[in-house]
C-alpha cells in the first residue's frame, strides 16, 4: 500500500477515534443523568408511598365517622320533638362537613395514587436507560480501545492474525468487564454509603444545637454506615487482589476466602488437599489457581443453585491438579460452542481456559443435566516469565 494510502488510513482512524471518544462522553452524561433521575424517583416513590397509606387511614377514619355521624342524624330525625331544632342543624352540619373532608380526602389519595404510578413508570423507565447505557458505553469502549490500542507485543506470541485479533478482543472485554463491575460495586457500595454519610453529618449537625440526645443516636449511625463502608471497600480491594496471598501463600488465602465465601452465600464448600502445596512458589500459577477457584465458585453461586461445592488439590512432583464440584442443576456442555460466539455468556469459562492454557495447562470441564459440573485443570510447575 503507498505511504498516503496508510495516511489516509490513519486519519480516518482518528476521526472515528474522535467521534468515538465524544460518544462516549455523551453516553456517560446520560448515563449519570438517569442513576440521579433513578435516585430521585426513588426518593419521591417511598414519599408518595408513605402518604398515600396515610391518607388511606384518614380515608378510612373518615369514613366511620361518616357512618356514625349519620346514625346520630337519623336519630335525631326520628327523635326530633326529643333532640330540637338546633341540636338538628349542628348534627346535620357535622355530618356534610365529615362528608366534605371524606370527598377531599378521596381526591387526594386518587392524586396521590396517580402520581405514585407515573412515578413507577419513570423510574422503570430510567433505569432501563442506565443499563442500556452502561451496555453501549461497554460495546464503544471495546471499540475505542481495539482501535486506539498497542497490539505490537504480542506479534511475537501469536503467528496468526485472527488469533491475534480475538486475543485483543477478549483482552480488552475483560478489562472492560473488570472496570464495569468495579464501578458498579463502587456505585452501589461505598459510594451510596458516603452519600448517606454526608446526609447525616448534616442531620449531626443541625441537631447538635437542638437535641443533643439524637444528634449522639445519628452519629452512632453514621459510625455504622462509615463500618460498613470501609467492610465494602476491603472487600473489592480483596477481590481484586487478595494481599494474603503474597504474604500467606495459597492455602490460608483460599481457607480465608472459602470460609467467607461460605457463610455469605450459605453454600457449603469443602476443601481437600493431598501434597505439599506450600512448595508453590511460582506466582502465576499461584494467581492462576486462586482466580479459576474464584470464578468457579461465583459460576455455582449465579448459576448452578448447588448447595454442596468440593474442591480438591493434589501435589505431585510434575503437576498441580485442581478440581471444583458442585451438586447444582448442570448444563448442556454442547451450549459452549454458542456461548463462545455470545458477547454476554460463557465468557468466564473461557477465560478460566486461556489463563490456564497460557500456563501450558489443561483445562477440562463435564456437567450433565441435574448432577451438577465438575471443572479440573492441571498445571506443570516452574514455568516462569508469563505474566496474568
């Protein structure tokens, strides 16, 4: 290809990087746009909830008053000579007046009703928009990165440029997948909560003055919200990189997490080890094993419903043999091939493989209909210089 042809390439690639680039922006905005809409709709619904079983008491207070007041009216009436004149207009009064306010009362739990019901279809609405939007930022982004990243280094590794091509692909889906779900976390988690924080240091703060009593009962809240926060945050800095398991090594690390694995998603799981594992010292394969463990359990906890998982490793003086068993539900093993093609599942499977396969590891999985699934891998030790 002549030199301006390869120019005139490039520049066509950085346009469509740029309007790319601007995209994205947009999509962010709207997506931010619609979590405050979806905050606020919230906001307003538990409001409007809240009043309208308030005015669906008064509503239904009036009524039997409404019903008493005209017992009382209808015996006067029957009891006039009794009763009088007067006594007969204040009671007839009475009962318009409690028969005005049932009206109005009515009319406002209608209103009510109505608003309540627009506001639940907006906030369906919204937050559709946010997933629709957190999808279309994911699927630009991958573009994006695909087109503006450096693939160079890996022209060594791989002879074919299909090959090549996939890897980058699934590479930046997982990065792209990670960051998704770090955000979400982080949206979801500690960032809600440190909104809660900042709404009660301002309750603290305009109580201190008046009562001090439920200004202390606000900060021993504010004292759990910031508990639970920091628990939040340590969780996905573990996720992300469990610290034990550069200054334990594998077997506490997976103990820890096994056990809490556990006890949150109440899923029994027990762990069987035959060998010296503690004679791991290459990282990779250390990471690699900690990561497929990780993954299989997420995989039953979202999708087998188990309530029984087994993990087994046996020690040799070659290999490191891995399996994870559940008693879940299973799956058609013939649905993988068409879950490879599928951008949104099987991905974490296939994953699992080609981390494990970049180890010169093997990777197998079985899993038949109503017995549950069964994943095993092997992998030689002291390979060194592949990094995960």
């Amino acid at each position: 290809m002549e030199v301006s042809g390869v120019k005139r390439i490039n520049q066509i690639i950085k346009r469509t990087l740029n309007v790319i680039e601007r995209s994205k922006g947009a999509i962010y905005d709207i997506s931010e746009s619609a979590r405050r809409e979806v905050r606020e709709l919230k906001e307003e619904l538990n409001l409007l909830k809240k009043q309208a079983n308030e005015i669906m008491t008064e509503c239904e207070e009036l009524e039997v008053k409404v019903i008493k007041s005209r017992k009382r009216l209808a015996k006067i009436n029957q009891e006039f000579e009794k009763y009088g004149e007067e006594e007969m207009k204040t009671a007839y009064q009475e009962t318009n007046d409690l028969i005005v306010k049932l009206a109005v009362a009515r009319e406002r739990e209608r209103q009510i009703i109505l608003r309540r019901n627009d506001v639940e279809r907006r906030l369906k609405n919204s937050i559709e928009t946010v997933s629709k939007a957190e999808k279309l930022m994911f699927q630009v982004s991958t573009v994006f990165d695909y087109l503006s990243g450096d693939l160079q280094r890996m022209d060594e590794h791989f002879e074919s440029s299909e090959n090549k091509r996939m890897l980058a692909i699934r590479i930046i889906r997982t990065q792209e997948d990670e960051r998704r779900r770090i955000a979400r976390e982080i949206h979801d988690g500690p960032a809600q909560a440190m909104s809660n924080v900042v709404l009660k240091a301002e309750i603290c703060e305009k109580l201190a003055g008046v009562d001090i009593g439920k200004a202390i009962a606000e900060l021993k809240s504010l004292k759990d919200v910031v508990r639970g926060c920091l628990k939040d945050v340590r969780r996905i800095i573990y996720d992300l990189r469990p610290m034990s398991l550069d200054d334990l090594g594998l077997k506490p690390t997976l103990q820890k997490y096994i056990e809490n694995f556990s006890c949150q998603h109440n899923l029994k799981i027990d762990l069987r080890i035959r060998g010296n594992i503690d004679r791991l010292n290459d990282k990779n394969i250390v990471l690699a094993i900690f990561r497929v463990i990780q993954e299989s359990l997420n995989n039953i906890r979202k999708h087998a419903n188990a309530t029984h998982a087994l993990i087994q490793m046996e020690c040799n003086e070659k290999y490191i043999t891995v399996r994870i068993k559940d008693d879940g539900k299973g799956f058609d093993i013939s649905t993988l091939n068409q879950a490879r093609r599928d951008e949104e599942s099987g991905f974490g499977l296939f994953g699992m493989k080609e981390r494990v396969e970049l180890l010169e590891g093997e990777f197998y999985i079985d899993s038949v209909i109503g017995s549950g699934t069964t994943i095993r891998i092997q992998l030689p030790y002291g390979l060194q210089g592949v990094i995960l």
